[in-house]
C-alpha cells in the first residue's frame, strides 16, 4: 500500500516537472525571441527556469499582496482616531 502512494507522489512530482520544464522553455523562447526552446536540448534547465520563473511570481504577488493594505496605516491604523481625539479636548 506504501508503495503505491510513493509512485502516486513521485507521478504527482512528474508532470509539476514537466509543467516547469514547459514554463521555462517558453520564457526562454519570449527572451530568446523564438530561436531557443530549451526544451528540446536540455529540459532540467528549462524546468530550473521554470521553477524559478514560479518562484518569481509567487515572490512579487506576496509581496504586493502584502503591502497593498497597509499604505498609509501608521501604528495599525490607529493614528488617525488618537490625533482627532486629541483635537477635540
């Protein structure tokens, strides 16, 4: 029963491979102005380009996901009920 879970997970991690080999080969191929598909040639270089690719956008979607509520917020957004409640004594 262990085993078959093994191969499910290993063939889980297959095709997450060869979605990052594709990616990869693509972003290649956009740089490259279509004269390299990295696929064909070395396709664990495309898919370490993918991977990066993914960790990229992942990265810049955290980060301003993050940071698009908070602007303007000093203090956890308490600055602005303390300053008017000073003003009014």
């Amino acid at each position: 029963m262990a085993a078959l879970e093994i191969l499910e997970l290993l063939g889980g991690l297959a095709e997450c491979w060869c979605w990052f080999a594709l990616t990869g080969s693509c972003l290649v191929w956009l740089v490259t102005l279509g004269s390299v598909w990295l696929e064909d040639d070395s396709p664990h270089w495309a898919a370490l380009v993918g991977l990066m690719l993914h960790a990229a956008v992942i990265s810049v979607v955290v980060y301003f996901w993050g940071t698009g509520g908070e602007k303007g917020k000093v203090g956890g957004g308490q600055a602005k009920p303390v300053a008017q409640a000073k003003a009014a004594q």
